[in-house]
C-alpha cells in the first residue's frame, strides 16, 4: 500500500499533476476501504414513516455512487423523537464511515430552545446533505368555503386538530395564532395524522398544517380542499403557484428570526450525518456519493414514482445554513420556546 502510494506520488510529479493527485489518492483510499463493507443508514423512527421511506430510496441507488460500492442497509432506531440514534454517533456507533444517521431536523431548534432535554450541538456533526426540505403547508376543507389566508384571518374561530405538543403541525398552528393574528384553536387527543384526515372529512375539524407530499392525493387532484398559506420558502414544481408564503408576511425582526428558527428544521427535511470523529476522506467520498445519487436518473425516477420530492442540499450548504440557525437571538430563541409549547 505504502509503496503504491508512493510510486503514485513519483507518477504524479512526473506529469506535472500535483494539483489532481491528492484526490486520486483519496478516492482510491476510499474505495478500498469501502470495498465488502456494509454502510448502515440508521433511521431515527420505526419503520414505514416518511424517514424510513427516504432511507429506503436512498439505499436502493446508493452504492454504485459509492467508491468500492458497499452494501447500504436500513436500520430502524426509534426512541425520544429520533434523538436517541443521533446520541448513538456519539455514543457506541462506529466512526469509520459506516454508520450514518437520518432523523428529526425538528431537533436543531430544540437543541436551542430546550437544551436541557435536546442537549445536542449538531454542528459537530458530519454532514453528508439533505434530500430535500419538507414542504408545509396548511389548508381548510373545501366545505368550510374559507378559501384565502385573509379569510381565514377574519373568521370568528378556526378548530385544527393536534397529535401532540410540540409538533409540528401544532407549532405551524400556534405561529398561525400568535404571529398571524388567526383565531386557532387546536384539538389534542389525536394518535395520528390518519385520525385528523378523518375528522376533517367529517367536518369535525376546519383543516391542517401538514406536508405537501403528505396530502391525499384525491383531496389535491379534486381540489376538496384549499390551501391558504405555505410555510415553506420554496414551491415544488406541483405546488400552486399563487399559495402564500409565511415567511414574505412578516415585517418584525424578532418575528422574522423566531419564525426561521421554527421552521429550520422543514428546509433541513430529510438530513443525513455521520459521527462527529469520522475521518475527512471518508466524509469527502460520502457526501460525493450522496452528491452524485442526488443527480442519478434510476434515484430521480423512483422517487418520482412514490411522489417523493428531492430538493437536495450538500453537506457544506447544511453546515452554512446550521450556523445561521445558532446565530439566532436570544429573545427570538424564547419566543420560540413559548409558542412550540416548551
């Protein structure tokens, strides 16, 4: 190994190719360390969920993408919210690049706004990109004949329902309440998003905040229900086009800083990281196959087949976009405690 390295380096020099070989030298490095391994894509919920699903995609087209094509294999590790399989890259899973995390962004901003539960600094991570951001939006049941984000701002009461505090549906809600001035008033009790579905059908309640890709697709295709606000900056290429967005609303700095640190975790959709003592060149040949699956043909139409959004983001523009989520000020932190129920 020492002597082709070596005799790599002579070659290298002789061809005036200095400024190529250290890459050459890491990518063959990678691919033989990589070569009859397995890489473990642990998912921090059980499986069947959204993450799991992503994961699945993921692994399915991952390893011709990969130097020295491993085998990829999912994982289930549920437990608090999925913060227990981001504790185990720091805690028990092996650093070598052959484990790797997917789980609730939600927990960033937790990690600022209940350090005492969340006690996590997820820049130390490394991070290998994001599929794509989680597009929320809220809307009323067609019925209800409530169509625009100003009618739903002038009706004498709005009733969503919720699965628990501090989801969020409930913070996209609570946000509707205390930064839009709309007159929500959100159910508890519900065991899941299926439970809600049912009573919007029946009438029980006015509408929800949930994931685009989430909505029935028969409620969509028969335009049984009316969507009145995007929390989400940007569009998918199905979304309509003349939904409101949230964000372009607010004029309040400390507003505008309090609604970015909640919805963070939407844009950080559907994250991947390692341990944070993974070594560089393993990060490097990660996020390059993370990168290069992103732009796979194969990838792109089978997640185009299971109507599964991929809006990517590399490792490096997540780690930028994290600092800023820890820049945030400390009055804009607070209030975002108070409204998520913390």
């Amino acid at each position: 190994m020492a002597m082709r390295a070596w005799g790599l380096a002579l070659a290298c020099l002789g061809a005036m190719g200095v400024w190529a070989c250290p890459t050459q030298t890491a990518a063959q490095d990678a691919a033989e360390f990589y070569r009859g391994k397995s890489v473990r894509v642990i998912v921090g919920f059980s499986s069947g969920g959204g993450y799991d699903q992503y994961a699945r995609l993921f692994v399915r087209h991952a390893a011709r993408n990969t130097p020295g094509a491993p085998t990829y294999i999912v994982q289930s590790m549920p437990g608090a919210a999925s913060l227990k399989s981001v504790v185990y890259l720091e805690q028990g899973a092996p650093a070598d690049g052959t484990a790797i995390v997917t789980f609730n962004p939600g927990l960033i901003s937790q990690s600022l706004t209940i350090p005492e539960r969340v006690n996590v600094d997820f820049r130390r991570f490394a991070w290998i990109g994001n599929i794509s951001e989680d597009f929320r939006v809220c809307f009323m049941w067609g019925a209800k004949n409530i169509k625009t984000f100003d009618d739903v701002k002038a009706a004498k009461e709005i009733v969503f329902g919720t699965t628990g505090v501090g989801t969020s549906a409930y913070i996209e809600g609570r946000m509707l309440d205390e930064i839009f001035g709309v007159k929500l008033r959100q159910v508890q009790g519900y065991p899941g998003s299926a439970d809600k579905r049912i009573a919007i059908e029946r009438g029980e309640l006015d509408g929800d905040c949930g994931s685009w890709t989430s909505l029935p697709d028969d409620w969509v295709r028969d335009r049984r229900i009316n969507l009145f606000v995007r929390f989400s900056r940007n569009l998918t290429a199905d979304m309509p086009k003349d939904v409101v967005y949230a964000g372009s609303m607010i004029t309040d700095p400390e507003a505008k800083a309090t609604y970015d640190l909640l919805m963070s975790g939407a844009e950080i959709g559907r994250p991947y990281i390692g341990p944070p003592t993974m070594p560089k060149d393993r990060v490097a040949a990660l996020r390059a196959a993370f990168d290069a699956t992103m732009k796979d043909p194969e990838f792109l139409a089978d997640a185009a087949k299971q109507r599964l959004e991929v809006n990517p983001q590399t490792g490096e523009e997540v780690a930028q976009q994290l600092d800023a989520i820890y820049r945030t000020p400390a009055a804009a932190i607070k209030r975002a405690r108070a409204i998520s129920g913390e």
